[in-house]
C-alpha cells in the first residue's frame, strides 16, 4: 500500500506549562489539512482520532481539521490537565463543587499524554472518509508520529456531528479502537442502528469503551441519555455524565476538551478505573 508522504506546513503554537508544553502542527496527508497536537518531547503516546463539529465543517477543509485547537481549546485544555492541579476556571467556570472535587480525583491518578489527530472531517460521511481515515490517515500517523501502534492504543472522539459520525465509525469498525468518546453527539436516530450491530457481533465490541459527555442545556442532552441507557443494555462498557452549560463553544472549551482528555487518557495509558460511575 503506498502512503503519500506528509509535508509539515506550519508549527503553529507551543504552549508551555508547568510540566511541558503542547506543540501544534498542521501536516497535508492525501491532500488534505491534518492538524496534530502532541506533548513535547519523544513519547510515544497513545493517540487519538478527533473529529470537529457542523459549525467548522461548513467552513472548510482547513476550518474542520483546526477546529479543536481554533475554536474547542484543546490546547489551554492539554495544559490544564498536565498541571498539578484542575482549577473552575480551566472549565471555564462551569464545573464547580462537588463535580470539581470528583473531576480532580479523576485527574490525581495521573495524566501520561496523548497525540490528537485532527483531519478534515466532511460534514457529510462518506466511505470515502471512512476510507481515507483507517487506510490512508491511520498508517501515516503510525508511521510518522511518535505513538504507540495499534486498536490497544487509539480511540476516536468527536463533539456534535463529528460525534455523531465517531459513532458511526466506532461501532463500524469496533475493533481499530480501544476508546470512542463524544461530546454533545448528534445522535439522534442513531441507537437502534448502534445496539443492532453489538447484538450481530458482540465479541468485536469487546474491548472497547464509550464515554458520553453531554450538558444540561445541549440540545441533545435526551437522545445521548438515551443512547447511553442502550448501549449499556447491550453490554458494553459505557461512562455516561452530564455537566452545566450549553451547546457551545464555552462548554466545549471547558467539561469538553478536558473530559476528552481524561478520558481517553485514563483507558488508553491504563490509569482509569473501568467504571461506568461519573465523572
């Protein structure tokens, strides 16, 4: 199978913390603008897929691949869950109390770091996508970027319609990843479609973890409840929660990323426990 090789474009940002900093480069894999984001230093990291929403695929190839460091702050993100300590305001103060206090014993555990890979997700999914994304995308990043190798070591993630067509991903191929994360997914009319492809092939299913992050005031917030109780009635291994705010760029800035990142980091280095309680 022959890879095109990839072309750096630009380093864009390096952001510095107390413990590191988070470097930021957007590649041209097969043509299109992939944008990675990973820890400085040599690694390698688990690594995860990352798909943007509605509002950035309309814009554009390059809009869509930028998304989570230009409008979700995956960055600021990274940087706050590699400090010692979460603060409300790494949340963008919509995490606070009792649901702060859980997420910090969540981030005591450790956070070891991960390489996100973002590409140009379309707004609609094609099997050409699906196809660029395992054949093309996967092997580039395997080949070139400092991760480790394998389903044991990759999830895919996804907020809005990009979580949406994570899900659909996932639950296609179940066993390219260890993890499947969403936020605030569009996943209306999905469930039925998702619970119907565990019950054909349960055993394919059986190392992977879903985590289903929605907001009080997300549009959605029903339909992944839904969703969560389904899939966790066909057996799988499903983190369900619900924080303040909206469906919004604050939300995604805050519980969003950060979420994101615990998560997969949790089940991809092995520090989570298994657990289907919240957060």
């Amino acid at each position: 199978m022959r890879i095109l090789l990839s072309v750096t474009i630009a380093i864009s940002l390096i952001a510095t913390s107390a413990l590191g900093s988070v470097v930021v480069r957007e590649h041209k894999v097969g043509g299109k603008p992939v944008v990675v984001i990973q820890p400085a230093g040599p690694g390698p990291w688990p690594v995860v897929y990352a798909l943007s929403g509605l509002g950035e695929m309309v814009r554009g190839p390059r809009a869509a691949a930028w998304g989570w460091v230009e409008k979700y702050g995956l960055v600021p993100a990274a940087r706050a869950v590699t400090s010692k300590r979460l603060t409300s305001k790494a949340f963008h103060g919509l995490v606070t109390g009792k649901l702060l206090d859980a997420y910090r014993a969540r981030h005591a555990r450790g956070y070891a770091g991960l390489v996100i890979v973002c590409p140009a997700v379309p707004r609609k999914l094609t099997r050409a996508f699906k196809t660029y994304l395992l054949k093309r995308l996967i092997p580039w990043a395997e080949s070139t970027l400092p991760i480790k190798r394998g389903p044991r070591f990759r999830g895919i993630d996804g907020i809005s319609l990009g979580a949406r067509h994570a899900l659909r991903i996932g639950f296609e191929y179940p066993e390219k990843f260890r993890t499947l994360g969403t936020e605030q997914a569009a996943a209306n009319g999905l469930a039925g479609y998702l619970t119907g492809r565990v019950r054909k092939a349960p055993r394919s299913f059986q190392n992977l973890v879903v985590n289903l992050l929605t907001s009080r005031g997300d549009g959605y917030r029903k339909v992944v409840g839904r969703l969560a109780r389904a899939l966790k009635g066909v057996g799988l291994r499903v983190r369900y929660g619900v924080t303040p705010g909206g469906h919004n760029k604050r939300f995604a800035k805050g519980p969003g990323a950060i979420d994101m990142l615990l998560f997969h980091d949790g089940v991809l280095n092995g520090t989570a426990r298994l657990t289907t309680s919240y957060p």
